[in-house]
C-alpha cells in the first residue's frame, strides 16, 4: 500500500499509525507533527521507523522525537536512517523488509 498523507490528514495519522502497530505490520511515515501526544503502554510492540537525514518535510529532529515518544511508551524501537530528503527508498523498503523478518 502507498499513501501521501495531506496535513488534512494529519491529524487523524497518530490512531491511524496505532492501529497499524496493533496489528503487527509495518508502517513508513515522512510526515510527524502533532505533539504532546501520550501513547498507551506498548511493552510487546516493535516499531521501525526510517527516516531521512536531509527530509525538509519532516526533519531529523521529529524522526528522533517520534522515537523517543514509542520508546516511553515501551516499545521497541529500531530507526533507520538515510541520507536523504523525503521520498521512500528502496533501501528503506529492503531495511523495513528486513526488520519484519527479523523482529515477526
């Protein structure tokens, strides 16, 4: 599945993205804005997170923030990181891919 999330969206995306989680699947997001969010506890979820060093849309900054935010909420966290802008690479793909296999 590919999406483009609008800032329409966003809102909406954080229980989206928890939903996912919930099911054990993988989710990508470029896209992390609302704060001051408290997550319920998460101690048997895994997340993987790939982000880019160079994203104007959602910097490094957030990436490590959305990190952080799973990781109080006690789940395991794995970031991957590339050194790019905003797109989706099939290096992140074969990393996500990866994880799953390793993690499920």
């Amino acid at each position: 599945m590919t999406s483009s999330l609008s800032a329409d969206f966003d809102p909406y995306y954080l229980s989206f993205l928890i939903g996912y989680i919930r099911l054990r699947a993988v989710t990508i997001t470029r896209w992390y804005r609302k704060k001051g969010i408290v997550l319920p506890d998460f101690p048997d979820k895994s997340v993987f997170i790939a982000a880019g060093k160079n994203d104007p849309i959602c910097s490094p900054m957030e990436s490590t923030e959305l990190q952080s935010l799973f990781e109080k909420a006690n789940a395991k966290v794995e970031i991957h990181w590339e050194n790019r802008g905003h797109q989706l690479t099939v290096d992140e793909v074969e990393a996500a891919a990866h994880w799953y296999r390793r993690v499920f």
